[in-house]
C-alpha cells in the first residue's frame, strides 16, 4: 500500500510492533489459511502470543502485566486482525475480562483481582454469557444458579458461542437465580476447568471465523466457588459497573477487530489493483483504472472515518470520561459503525480483486466470509438502533 500506516491519533506514541512483531504478524498470518481450512484451533499462534505477553496486555505493572490501556490494546487487536481475525476475535474474550478487570481495579473495586492475577500467571479467560433466543443478554439469563450454603454457585445451562473452547483455563458466565429469598438475581461467576461440571459439544462448522472454534458449552452443574461470585444482580439493565464494564469492553474491542479486517481488505485491494493488468486497456494496471481507484477510494474513505472514532471512544475510557447516560448509544454505535464499515470495505475489495477471490484458497475470500460474523455480536443492528433511539426519544 503506498499510503504509510496509520495508528489512532490517541497514541503516536505507542507503536503494536513493540509486542507484535512484524515477523509474529507474518506467521500468524500464514498460519490462519490452514487453521480456516481445516477448521482447526489456533494453538500456535496462542503459544507466541502467550509468549510476548499478549494475554498480560491489560494487566497492571504491579502485577506483572504490561499495563495497557485499551487505547493501546484496540491498536494491538487491528493489527492481530489484519493477520488472523478468528485468531483476535477468540483473543478478544480473554481480554474482555481483563480489560473489565483492569477498569474496576483503576476505579478501585478489586472484586475481580483474582483476574488481573491469574493473567499474569497466563491464565486464559473465556467468555461464556450468550444463550440462543435470550436477547436479554447481560440482563437476564436462561441458565439456572443454583446456590450453595457456602456462597458458590452450581451453574445448569447451556451457553453458545464460547470462543477458545479447547483452551480456556477458567469460564466467566452468567446464570438466574430464582430460589434465594432475595432472587431473581443475576449471577456472575468464573468456573475453572479442572474441576470440571460441563460438556462442550463439537459443533463449531461456520461459514468463517472458524479458528475462533467458539463451541456450544453445556454446563452440568459447574461450580463457581464463594471467592469467584462477582455479582449477584437484579434483572435488567443495571448501573453496576461490570455491566458497563464489560459492555464497554466488548463493544470496543469488536470495533478493533473489524476495523483491523478492514484495513487488510484494503491493503489487498491496492496491491491486486497493481499487480493486475487489463487486456482491454492495452495491458495498464488496473490502478490506473478509474472505476478501480473510485472502489479503493471509496473503501479507503469509509476506512479512514473509523480510526478516530475507534480512539476516541477508547481514550474516553481509558480516562473515565463521564458521558452519562450517551455512554451505552456511543458504544453500540462504535459497534454497528466498525463491522458495517468493514463489510463495505470488504466488499469494495474483493469488487477490486474479481473472480478470484470467490476461491476457498483467497484471502480476502476468507476475510469475505469472517467479516460477516460482525452482525451477530451483540449488540445487533435492531438492539443498537433501539438503544440510540431511546437515549434521544426516550422509551417508546
């Protein structure tokens, strides 16, 4: 690409090469064609990942991390998307975690510590709160919590797209309790994998973002211990700040991730638009072509808008701007923006690339088909508009 990269304007001083290095990126990338054909798990890449760091990125110096904010982390994730997305998608559960762990800590409620320490000792965090036809999403729950007379949790239920299945070391979830007198609450707690308690099904066969291989997880009265009971909330939204936490970890760093899918469509439609040449044009290089270059131009405009919205949102938090009740529209709106944005990106290039990106052996065929599992992460086009349409309207 002749353009030279461009980083959030938050953070010139922070460059992802210093952690991801540029020889890392090249063989993860290379790695995520085979990991994508064979619908395998990515390993590899999560051993040199543990290896430079990457699960320590949020974690306090105090505690041996690298202390991280998300602005830095958000360049991190682009960049590791650009390689691999299903590699970064499944990476971005653990940092959720962390990342909420690392915002309560700096706010100082410790309730999650146990996080921050166990990535420092690369422990892996999956993220196990989605349910099929539960909309609720953080705010309810289909799976059930049963209590222990010593503070634990039994959890029964059954959870869907639990990114990192073949290696998380501990599950964050979520469940109902209707039994104690003061029920219905929400529970949030962390079930460790050796003490087993679930089944996790088999089934993780997708269009794309197949290395991400986030499988259905069946909990069979998986227990989460007293000390690993973060929060037992009422139904419905909730100020309680792992809620916000969380949402604003996830929504963030989905925006990351796609917007790193974006860059690299554009990346590979610049160099098909030189490396290829037009019969009909007396053999000039597509680049010269100007239906060509109004499709890279246009991709590379809806590409450039999404860099200092990323930022700002993730600046924003990094320094505990108060902006109220706009928090939760702001942040759906990152979402929606960044992985409807990539799709277009996406779908410019592979305009760019012709015929052969429809092949399996493609990247952006690949990339064709992982960005397409933006619209189903939460929050969706119809939850995020009714979102923003009742911040400025009010409830309907």
């Amino acid at each position: 690409m002749t353009a030279q990269a461009q980083h959030h304007p938050s953070d010139r001083s922070f460059d992802p090469a210093s952690i991801l290095s540029d020889g890392l990126v090249e063989r993860i990338r290379e790695r995520a064609a085979v990991a994508d054909r064979e619908n395998a798990f990515f390993d590899e890449d999560l051993a040199e990942l543990r290896a430079c760091g990457y699960l320590r990125a949020f974690v306090p110096a105090e505690f041996g991390g690298l202390d991280l904010g998300l602005g830095e982390v958000t360049l991190l994730q682009s960049r590791l998307a650009t390689a691999a997305p299903a590699t970064a998608l499944a990476i971005n559960m653990h940092l959720v975690w962390t990342g909420v762990a690392r915002l309560l800590h700096t706010r100082g409620d410790d309730s999650l510590r146990f996080v921050l320490e166990g990535a420092a000792g690369d422990e892996l965090y999956a993220f196990g709160v989605s349910e099929a036809g539960n909309d609720l999403v953080l705010f309810g729950s289909d799976t059930e919590a049963r209590p222990g007379p010593d503070g634990s949790y039994r959890f029964h239920g059954r959870k869907i797209f639990t990114s990192l299945s073949p290696a998380w070391t501990w599950l964050g979830t979520t469940g109902l309790d209707t039994t104690s007198a003061d029920g219905p609450k929400v529970v949030y707690g962390f079930i460790e994998r050796s003490r087993g308690g679930f089944e996790i099904l088999d089934d993780w066969d997708t269009v794309g973002m197949r290395a991400s291989q986030s499988r259905t997880t069946l909990l069979q009265g998986a227990e989460s211990t007293a000390e690993h009971i973060v929060r037992r909330l009422d139904p419905g939204p909730n100020p309680d700040p792992i809620v916000f936490g969380i949402f604003a970890c996830f929504e963030t760093l989905i925006a990351a991730v796609y917007t790193g899918i974006g860059e690299r469509a554009l990346r590979l439609a610049v160099e098909t638009a030189h490396r290829k040449t037009s019969k009909k044009a007396g053999g000039a290089s597509y680049a010269a072509d100007p239906d060509i270059r109004r499709r890279i131009a246009s991709a590379a405009i809806a590409y450039d808008g999404m860099l200092p919205q990323l930022a700002g949102i993730a600046r924003d938090l990094d320094d505990g701007v108060d902006h109220g009740a706009l928090w939760f529209p702001k942040l759906v709106g990152l979402k929606v923006r960044a992985t409807e944005t990539a799709r277009e990106v996406v779908d410019q290039a592979i305009r760019v690339a012709g015929g052969g990106s429809y092949f399996a052996a493609s990247e952006l065929g690949r990339l064709y088909r992982d960005v397409l599992a933006g619209m189903f992460h939460p929050s969706d086009d119809e939850s995020a508009h009714a979102t923003v349409a009742n911040a400025w309207l009010g409830p309907a």
